[in-house]
C-alpha cells in the first residue's frame, strides 16, 4: 500500500504525472483542484466564507479519500499544490 503525493508549483505538469502514473500502475488519483472546483460548482464555497475555509475543507474531504483508501488496504495518488 503507497500514498504517492504530487506538489508543486502551478502549471508544471503535476496533473499530467498523476494521471499517467494512474494509468500505469491502476490506482486512483484524488485531485484537490477537482474537489475544490466541485465545491465552487455546488454553492458549497458561500457557506465555507474565505478562501482559508475552502482550501481546509478540500485538503479534509483528500485525508479521508486517502484514509477510505489505505483502511481497505488500497494504494492512491493524490495530487495537490
């Protein structure tokens, strides 16, 4: 079981790595951009006020992804900044 973690600055082809890795190795990959853009995409971000708020909660819903993910003894990627 392996956490593999992609960080860095913007642009620089951590979402790319990511995916191509999933591809290679067949574990999932947990994007802290996609849940933040589904939070956005929700209304969920009005009730969260300030941008501090939004980023704790998305980096919350990526720990328990993650921790879902090794209790049934499963490896992920996550991809975060």
């Amino acid at each position: 079981m392996q956490l593999i973690l992609f960080t860095g600055l913007p642009g620089t082809g951590k979402s790319t790595l990511a995916e191509a890795l999933s591809q290679m190795i067949n574990v999932p990959v947990f994007s802290k951009d996609l849940i933040e853009a589904a939070l956005r995409r929700g209304n969920i971000t009005t009730v969260l006020n300030g941008s501090q708020s939004v980023s704790y909660a998305v980096y919350e819903i990526l720990f328990m992804l993650v921790e879902q993910q090794f209790h049934v003894h499963q490896s992920c990627i996550v991809d975060c900044k």
